[in-house]
C-alpha cells in the first residue's frame, strides 16, 4: 500500500481523537515549549481531529484560552484510578505526552485502557543533556559521555523514548546524539523544530535606522535564561564601553525579585520583565542578544528574532540543532572577549547587519517551513499508526521497559491511590 492510500484511509475513518497530556497548562507568551505544543495541537486540529488537552497541574492565569482554539481540557488527578475511565471513556486514537515525565505517570493506564492507541512523546528538548550540561558548566569543564550515561534522568528519558511509538526531537543534534550515542532506532524518533506559518510572518520589519539597543529574552525559571542574565553581567560592561549609548533590554516571564533587583538605569542594564507582545519588542531591538552556556533543544528566542529579522549573537549551544549549511543570521561565538568585539561590530555595521537580517528569511524557509513540517509529520504519524502492531513487534527493547517500567510505576502509583483513600 501507497502512502498517499495509507493517509486517505486514515484520514476517512470517523472521528479521529487526539489527547494530549500535559505537564502544564500551554503558555505561548511565556515559553517557546507552550508555542510548540500548540503547533502541534493546532496541525492535527487542523486535519480534522477532535483534539483535549488535559494535566494534572494547576490551573494557570497565563494559560491560553483553549477553548478559543477550539480545543477541550480537562484537569487529571496524579496516582488516581479516576484517569483509567476518563481516558477509556475519550478513547483517542493518539495519545501525545508532554515530556517524558506525563509517560511516565500516565502512559500504563493509557495502554491498559486504550492499548491500540497510538503513543507519541514530545521531548521539547533532551532535560538529560541539558542537565549534563549544566553540571559540566558547574564544574568549569566540558561535558562528557559519562556526564550523560551516570544519570538517572537520561535513564528515565531515554526509557520514555523507547517505550513509545514516535519520540517528537526538536533539535537535529539530539536526533545524531540518540543515533549516535544512545543507539536508538531511528524509526523510533522524528525530527520536528518549530513549525512557523511562513505566510503569516512580516515580510519587512524595521530598519537599521528605525531600531536601537539590545534585548533578550526568556523564562526566568528556565535555569539556562537566568545563567544568561547572569553572564551578561559579565558581558554587559564590555559591550557597553564600546557603546556607552547603548541598553540591554532583558524580557521573560515569571521575573524573580533576585532578577528585578538588577535593573540598573545607570549602565542601562534594565530589567523589563513580561513582554506582551514578544514580536513587537523583538523588532524595535537592533540586535538580540544570548550568550547561552547550557541547554538543549532549539532556541525559541532566536527563531523569534529570525521571524522579526532581528540579527542574533549567540553562541555554540545557543545556535545548536538550528541550521546547517545555511548562514547565520547575525554570529556565534563561545569566547567571551571574541563575542563582545563580533557582537560591538554586529550592532555598528550596517551592512553586516542589514545582510544577518536577509540571512533570517532564507533560514526560515529552509528549516522551520511549518506547512511542509507539518504534511510530513502527519504521514509519519499515519504510517506507523496503519501499521502500530508491526512497529510495536519491532521495538523489542520499548516492550521489555513496558513489562518492567511500567509495571513498577503501575504499583507504586496503586499503592498511593490506596494510601490517599485512607487518608
């Protein structure tokens, strides 16, 4: 059978369902993980499935209205039998979670309930890499395999990777890093970035002259956006000596009163906090700047700032899994005395500048097309899910973890279900 057959058939079968179960309530202002995840709720919403959205975590003020969207929600309660008949009553044909954790938690009672439905894990980014990362950082030297095979959570990752159907990898260096180092199959695992609708972005924005100053931006609770404004501490004065005009305005979500009380008006180091409107304040900026030391995944800040055509000046870590032989859109470098002078020089060059900014557009097209991305995505998703049991048959290692995994998780989380009836 054709593919093309493989997704007309699917595609005629009545009333496809979609559940997603998340680790928060999605918040597209606030993080590009709740952008990317209703992309993809969005694409199967789009293709004529019936899509809930439904976590165990509280509700948020910051949440989207995804009832406007045309999306159901629920609330689920963690280590309760009350899931067992909401997910067998919903019955979906696909069952995505939002980072390994919600497989861990939920994933046995999906396939008690519902076992042919198909199961996709949306890594946002690999959490065992960027705490590998960070710990190496910590301790002043470069990561290495051992930073990432001695931890329990790339254990407990890369066991959730496994025993899915389709792992969603965001970035195309954690797709060579579970080839390459983790020995997964790839049939296990797909490459989607960020899906950006290319005929809804602007096609001109501000000009050289029209913008001034720096900016970045990010959750502050993510721990590699703090360990940013904490290096442009350090990096602030050497940029501003060149530029003693210049400010560095620092955006994000959920600011900490140890953040706001680095705002300082006199070296123009300035602590803005939420941005309402991140694509507004991405273009009145002449360069964004972030200096990232550790993380993973792909950046949603300077696919942000491609979309506004604002020139970037990041480093390694920052640019990873976002390009590859197409030119950067502004530069990259891990030295700090080499990134200041790239970074001075960005700022001042109109050319240079103007030339990152036209070096935004083709990267887009090239890589983050969410029309093609999508399309591609859904024949994955239809390919494996006409053929699930073969698949499954296949990933001897993904049933091994359910027979053992799951079935620890399984008990331990009966036994608190018992406990909490008694309290």
């Amino acid at each position: 059978m054709d593919e093309e057959l493989i997704i007309n058939n699917i595609d005629n079968k009545t009333e496809q369902k979609l559940l997603v179960i998340g680790y928060v309530w999605p918040e597209p202002k606030s993080s590009a993980a709740g952008t990317h995840i209703m992309s993809i709720m969005r694409l199967f919403k789009n293709n004529g499935y019936k899509v809930e959205f439904c976590t165990p975590c509280a509700i948020s003020s910051h949440m989207i209205d995804l009832e406007k969207e045309g999306i159901s929600s629920s609330s689920i309660e963690l280590n309760n039998d009350s899931f067992d008949e909401y997910v067998k009553e919903y019955n979906p044909n696909i069952v995505l979670f939002d980072r390994f954790m919600m497989e861990e938690q939920f994933a046995w009672r999906v396939e008690k309930n519902c076992p042919n439905a198909l199961k996709i894990l949306d890594t946002e980014d690999l959490q065992c890499l960027r705490n590998a990362r960070h710990k190496a950082l910590k301790e002043n030297r470069a990561m290495n395999k051992a930073d990432l095979y001695s931890s329990d959570l790339a254990k407990r990752e890369i066991s959730a990777i496994l025993r899915c159907d389709i792992s969603l990898i965001i970035s195309s260096y954690e797709m060579q890093l579970l080839k390459n180092i983790f020995k997964i199959d790839e049939v296990l695992f797909y490459h989607l970035p960020f899906m950006v609708d290319l005929d809804s972005i602007p096609k001109v924005t501000k000009t050289y002259q029209e913008r001034e100053h720096f900016m970045t931006i990010g959750n502050f609770r993510h721990a590699p956006n703090w360990d940013v404004v904490l290096y442009l501490q350090k990096i602030w004065p050497m940029i501003r000596k060149e530029l003693p005009n210049a400010q560095l305005h620092i955006y994000g979500s959920y600011p900490p009163a140890k953040a706001t009380a680095l705002n300082n008006p006199k070296t123009g180091f300035l602590i803005k906090g939420w941005a309402d409107d991140v694509f507004e304040v991405m273009q009145s900026a002449k360069v964004c700047i972030a200096p990232i030391r550790f993380g993973a995944g792909i950046k949603g800040k300077l696919l942000d700032a491609m979309i506004m055509q604002t020139p970037s000046a990041t480093s390694s870590i920052g640019s990873e899994g976002m390009f590859e032989d197409e030119q950067w859109p502004g530069i990259i470098s891990d030295d700090i005395d080499d990134f200041v002078e790239k970074t001075v020089e960005l700022y001042k060059n109109e050319d240079k500048w103007n030339k990152a900014k036209q070096n935004a557009h083709i990267l887009l097209k090239s890589k983050y097309n969410g029309k093609v991305l999508g399309e591609n995505l859904l024949k994955k998703v239809n390919k494996v899910y006409e053929n699930l049991q073969e698949h499954r048959l296949n990933n001897f290692t993904g049933s091994m973890l359910r027979h053992h995994s799951m079935s620890s998780t399984k008990y331990m989380s009966q036994w608190i279900a018992e406990k909490n009836k008694v309290k």
